[in-house]
C-alpha cells in the first residue's frame, strides 16, 4: 500500500478565499483510494502554515488594493523559496486597461505597488514561516489576472542528517 499527498482547496468563508489544504490518501486494492486522516505533526503544520500565508497575502492585497483575489494559494518552490498564486486579483480599471490593451501600464503599477508594501508582504510571512526573507518580488500576468508573490528565504544550515539548504537541482 502506497500513500501520496494531494492538496486542494478550501474555501475562507470569512475572507471569501480558497486556500490550500490537505489530505491524505491511501491506495487501495484495485487502485481504489479510501481517505485517511491528516498525518499528525510536520505535515500538518506545513500545510497550516501554508494556508496561512495565503490568507494573509489575501488580506493585504484587500486593506491595500481595495478587494482581494478570488483564489490564493502558496506552495513552497525548494527548501528556500515560496511563491503564492493570485487569481482575479486585478482591479477593476486594471481589467480595463488589459481591455484597452494597455497590459504594460498594468504590469508598472504593480511594481509600484509591490515596492510601497514591501515591507508589509514580507514582515507577515516571516512571522507565520519564522524564517527571514532575503528577497521578495511581485510578479503579474494581467493577460490571465493573475499576480505572483513570490519570497525568497535566507538558506537553512543544514541539520545533522544534511538536511537543509543545498540538494538536488542546486548549482552553486
């Protein structure tokens, strides 16, 4: 018997996001699948502290643009990165401005954006991840309205088992 983890999405009735979450799946004979609860400690917190950093990436864009996205969701890219996934999260004159085909004034006003909240994006993932952040960029599709937010961690020393920063797929 072989288990996999899937994640999906649940919706933040307060806030009106998805969010991810996960669950555990076992395969059964037959490649049926019977649901297993949640695994308890590491991986139950991982996704705990993931759907947290989508609600609050969520909330910011909310208190400083006015509305927040549809859908969120963040995952982590590697030991030391983090990106989350904005859906519908242009504002309405940016929508606008896309229909106008004026993508490229929608892309600079983001920049500007992200670069007078900065500090607020990046001081609440590093209380929720409790790591600092070495380096955080916003990132726009207006095409797909869709905006990136993505934080780059100082690297972890590895543990005595070589855990940590460095691994496969890394050039230095």
């Amino acid at each position: 018997m072989s288990a996999r983890i899937t994640v999906g999405w649940i919706r933040d009735t307060a806030l009106g996001v998805l969010s991810s979450s996960s669950a555990l799946f076992a395969s059964g004979l037959r490649g049926r699948r019977k649901a297993v609860l949640p695994m308890e400690g590491t991986q139950t917190e991982h996704v705990s502290t993931l759907m947290a950093v989508s609600t609050a990436v969520v909330k910011l864009h909310k208190e400083h643009f006015g509305r927040g996205p549809t859908r969120a969701r963040s995952n982590f890219a590697g030991p030391d990165t983090l990106v989350s996934v904005l859906h519908d999260a242009l504002l309405p004159a940016e929508r606008k401005m896309v229909a106008m085909g004026d993508q490229n004034r929608v892309r600079e006003s983001r920049v500007s954006f992200q670069a007078a909240t900065a500090d607020e994006f990046v001081g609440a993932v590093e209380q929720i991840v409790h790591r600092k952040v070495q380096a955080f960029a916003s990132g726009v599709d207006p095409d797909a309205n869709v905006v990136f937010e993505t934080f780059y961690f100082e690297p972890q020393a590895p543990d005595s088992e070589g855990n940590g920063h460095g691994g496969p797929g890394e050039i230095r």
